[in-house]
C-alpha cells in the first residue's frame, strides 16, 4: 500500500484575481498560499476548518477552484490545468470530506436571465448555468434607480497597486481588493427587473428557498425585493455593524436632498428616498466647515475621492446645511473601552453643541480628517468669510482658505494656490463708475483651464486684492486699465470742446 501524502502543491496559481502568481499547498489543517518570488502580495493562510462547499469551473487563467466559507466569505483559486482535476477531486475528499463540485458556466452572451442569492454571492444564471457571480464583498453599494432597474456599484481599491493579497487574510477577508487586479475595472452594473415576486427565505445552510406563492403571500415589486436582499446580504447599512451616531433629515444641497446620516466604525451611510449611500472614511480627502454669509447657516463640505454616483452624475463634494443655532444632544452608542482606549481625546461621550458641530466633531474623530475653515486674513467688506459670486447661472459664495479656494454649493469648485498662473479682475459692462459688480478669472497652471467668478459686489474688490497680495498669488487688475482709458477719453473729449469754442 502506497503512503498517504501529507501536503500536496500547485505552482502557477493566483488568489483571488492577484497581479502576481504563486504556490499554494493542500494539508489536513489547511492552505497556505505564497506568491512567487516572495513578492505581488502578503501570505495567505486558512483553516480547513472554514471550509463549506467548493467548486471547480473554468476561471480567467485556466481553470479555477472556489472555496465557500462558515463566514459567507469565499476565495478563488485560478490557474489550475485541466488534467489537475481528478487530484483536487482526491485532496477536497481526503482532506476536508468535501465534494468538489463541477460547474459549466453559461456561455450564450444572453444579457436576461435569473438572479440568484447565495450565501456568498450573488449569481446570473443563464438558463440554469451561472454566467457571472459577484462576491458580496466587492459590492459597496446599491440603488434603486428606477421603477425596475437596480444600479449596483463595486469597491475600488484605496490605490492602484493594492490587488486581491494586500492587508490582513487576503482578498477573502478584506472587502473590495480584487478590483485592484486590473487597470480597467467594472464599477457599476445595472439590472432591469420587472413584475413582482414572492419573499424569499434563507434555509439552515444559507441559501434561498422559496416561499410557494400559491398560498396567498404578498406579492413585492421585484426590483425592490432585489434591492433589498442585496443590501441585507452584501451588509450594507445598518447590518453592517451598530451606529455609532446617527443624524436624521440632514439637508444637503449637493446631492439635493435630505439624508440621515448613520456613523459605522469605519464608513457612514447617507439614507435618502430614493438613494442610499455607503462611504468609506477612507473616502474622505477633504473636510470643510464655512460659515454661510447669511449668519443663520453653516456648511460642511467633504471632497470624495471617488466621487458618489447618482446614475451618470458624479459628485465630487457633499455640501450639508446646518441651522447656526440649532443645538443637539447625542450620545455615542460606543462602549467605554473603545472611547477611552481608540478614540481617546478624539470623541465625547456626550454632546450637547450645535449640530453642525458636532457633525464636524464625530466625523472628524471617526475619519481622523482635519477640519479646514476659511483663511483668519480674509474679512469681507460685510466682516463674513464668504463672497457671494456665480459661476455661469449658479449663485454660491467663495471662500477663501489658508490654501485654497472653494465654491458651493453647486457647481462646487476647489482651486487649490499652488495650481494658479493668474488672477484677473475685470469689469462687467458699461462705465467703470456705474459697474457695481466686476468678475474674478482664475487660470490655472499648464493650460488647465480657467474659472470664472461672476457677479461679485465692487465693495468686495479691496478685500480681495489685499488677500491676494499676502498670499502671493499673480493678480491682473484689468479694471484699473479701463479706468485709465476712460479718462483718456474724456479728456481728449474735453480739449476737443474746448477747441471748438475757441
């Protein structure tokens, strides 16, 4: 009798859609996977244990092992040759008691089919053959953009290099790495659902059953009986972890609308109507706080990278509006152990303050983000932080930072110092005596365009000059040169009649 091996390999193979091959080894206790060269990502380990349910199919390299787990996670294992199959067969039986299960994937290009939850991922069958499968990890959101269409989006990864290996376990525990396997990426997909359905459930195992619609159960529009599921399954919102603050009705001005406002650990949720969000603080580039020149309000504006989506529409900033003097009192559904140990000297237990203060407060203890206000050496001619001004037809207010310019709330527009070449100020129209408003053009550096700020209160000329000069930054006052035409002009006017009369 032959002796039973202990430890099986496979060269060549690539975890969960890495950059960069490797070796993976087969044990009772296990897998351990390790790229090549010892470089392309981190090692990956996993306990035998977690194993639930495998599956052999063709992948993008070859042919490709998938691996269930207890925690509705799953790893992809690609790379493996045709011939391999019968001995992956031999090692899931031996050394997890598991059959490895074949499946043929569709391959007519039909674009209608069947959705099917699993307990991993979510699968497009084609006439009962999966013709794509979506790990709920790489869902980072979901909406419904219509009546019966559901817009799904997919996690980017943080940087171009970071592929499916980085971080702590891997691809399989770290959500969102495997859109970083390659320079084009799928970032949105759309599925058209129409008619009703029956509720499904969820059997022991994880996976649907379907309730018998014969029996008079409520019938649900379809596509929002998708978008539910999806958004319970890929834990989106609430069922991603305890809040740890909450917000209600909070008016944004860009997007438009009201959101409540769910503070999670590491991201929070914007609830609206129509359109649910899920943003990683990670997200988060750029945290203002500008008082609004109307003295009743204060806005808190957050530059995202990338921006959130609303079908074709992109926004790059969120800008929410505070009443000045509307207070709150919240307190942090946060353990004492976690305040004083991760968040010491970050957050309170206990707010009673103004609620755009403590908004900036909590996100900026949760994100670790530095609150930017307007620039202490601009005052305008009205003592406010604020110009009001217009790019093309829409009217907002440009403040001046330390570093930086910032338009809102729509189109918002941030112009940091060191891309200008030149700022001109010019005159509207007419004689220069009677213009009470002049425009602002803000050139940027290598032919990158240029802004125009419209419509801005003459009295509002020197304060901006002054802050010009102490920032160093390049001015051209085009004003002063119609000043001095003009009194050319009337004085070659002037000699002309006195000429005349003579």
């Amino acid at each position: 009798m032959s002796e039973r091996k202990t430890v099986e390999e496979f060269n060549g193979i690539y975890l969960d859609l890495s950059k960069q091959s490797g070796k993976v080894k087969f044990a009772e206790a296990g897998l351990a996977w390790r790229p090549a060269g010892g470089a392309g990502g981190e090692n990956f380990a996993l306990d035998g244990q977690q194993f639930t349910q495998c599956q052999w199919s063709r992948g993008a390299r070859g042919y490709e092992v998938k691996i269930l787990l207890r925690d509705s996670g799953l790893i992809q294992l690609d790379g493996f040759e045709a011939e391999e199959f019968d001995r992956v067969v031999k090692i899931f039986r031996l050394f997890y008691g598991l059959n490895l299960e074949h499946k043929d994937h569709a391959l007519k290009g039909w674009n209608w089919g069947k959705g099917e939850f699993g307990k991993a991922e979510l699968a497009f069958s084609v006439q009962n053959r999966p013709a794509f499968e979506i790990p709920y990890s790489e869902v980072s959101n979901t909406n419904l953009a219509g009546k019966n269409e559901v817009a799904v989006e997919f996690s980017l990864p943080a940087g171009g290099n970071e592929t499916g290996t980085n971080g702590h376990m891997g691809g399989a525990r770290t959500k969102g790495r495997k859109s970083g396997a390659g320079k084009d990426q799928l970032v949105e997909m759309r599925f058209y659902i129409p008619g009703t359905a029956t509720k499904r459930e969820n059997d022991d195992d994880g996976e649907d059953k379907s309730i018998d619609g014969s029996e008079g159960e409520e019938q649900h529009n379809a596509a929002n009986l998708f978008y539910e599921t999806l958004m319970d399954k890929a834990e989106i919102g609430e069922v991603a972890g305890d809040t740890f603050a909450t917000f209600l009705e909070v008016l944004h001005l860009t997007p438009r609308g009201r959101f409540g406002i769910d503070m999670y650990e590491a991201s929070f949720r914007l609830r609206g109507k129509t359109y649910d969000y899920k943003i990683p603080y990670d997200n988060i580039k750029k945290f203002m706080l500008l008082p609004k020149p109307d003295d009743l309000h204060t806005l808190i504006t957050i530059g995202l990278d990338p921006p959130l989506r609303q079908g074709q529409t992109r926004y790059p900033f969120l800008v929410m509006q505070f009443k000045r003097e509307e207070e709150v009192t919240i307190e942090l559904n946060m353990t004492k152990e976690l305040l004083e140990g991760k968040y010491k000297g970050k957050l309170n237990a206990r707010y009673e303050q103004p609620q755009h203060t403590v908004v900036a407060q909590v996100f900026r203890g949760l994100s670790g983000k530095k609150i930017v206000q307007p620039s202490k050496e601009f005052v305008s001619h009205h003592q406010q932080s604020g110009v009001k001004c217009s790019i093309k037809a829409n009217e907002g207010h440009l403040y001046c930072l330390d570093k930086s310019f910032m338009f809102v709330p729509k189109p918002a527009t941030y112009i940091p110092f060191d891309n200008i070449s030149v700022i001109v100020m010019s005159r509207v129209g007419g004689a220069v005596s009677a213009s009470r408003t002049f425009d602002i053009t803000v050139t940027m550096k290598n032919g990158a365009g240029e802004t125009l700020f419209s419509n801005i209160n003459r009295e509002e000329q020197k304060p901006l000059e002054d802050f010009f000069q102490a920032k160093g930054l390049r001015t051209k006052n085009e004003m002063m040169d119609d000043v001095r035409q003009n009194q050319s002009i009337f004085f070659f006017c002037d000699l002309c009649l006195l000429t005349s009369s003579r």
